[in-house]
C-alpha cells in the first residue's frame, strides 16, 4: 500500500481536447474507447489506463504522455 504522502497522478486531458477542439465523444470515437470511460479518465477517476489507450490518446492529441498526465507531489 502506497504511504499516506505519496503523490497523484493528474489527468490533463481537459485542457488538451479544448486546444485541438474536440469533444470527449469525438477522441472517444477515434480511440476506440466509450465516452463514459474517458469521461472517467477527464474527470480524474480512473485507477488506471492501459498502454495501448494512452498510446491512442497521444496519436490522436499529436501528444506524448507527459503532456497528458502529471504527478501533484
């Protein structure tokens, strides 16, 4: 089990889909997953991610994964 103090992953995807003009259900479409599950990712609820999502969400957004996750100490 994690220590108390450990830090959280964040999600920046909100801030990613209003620079490329999308819309959840649009990248949900082009990456092959539900709109609810990446509504969960955007809203920061996820317990994880696959890979091969995160490596759709950064082919789709033109990203790398550290522009699209961050760790809050």
């Amino acid at each position: 089990m994690p220590p108390e103090d450990a830090g959280a992953i964040t999600v920046r995807l909100d801030r990613l889909l209003e620079e490329r003009g999308l819309t959840v259900t649009e990248l949900a479409a082009r990456v092959g997953v539900t709109p609810v599950n990446l509504s969960v990712l955007k809203n920061g609820r996820a317990k994880a991610i696959r890979f091969s999502t995160l490596s759709a969400l950064c082919r789709e957004l033109g990203c790398r994964p550290g522009d699209l996750l961050d760790y809050e100490p």
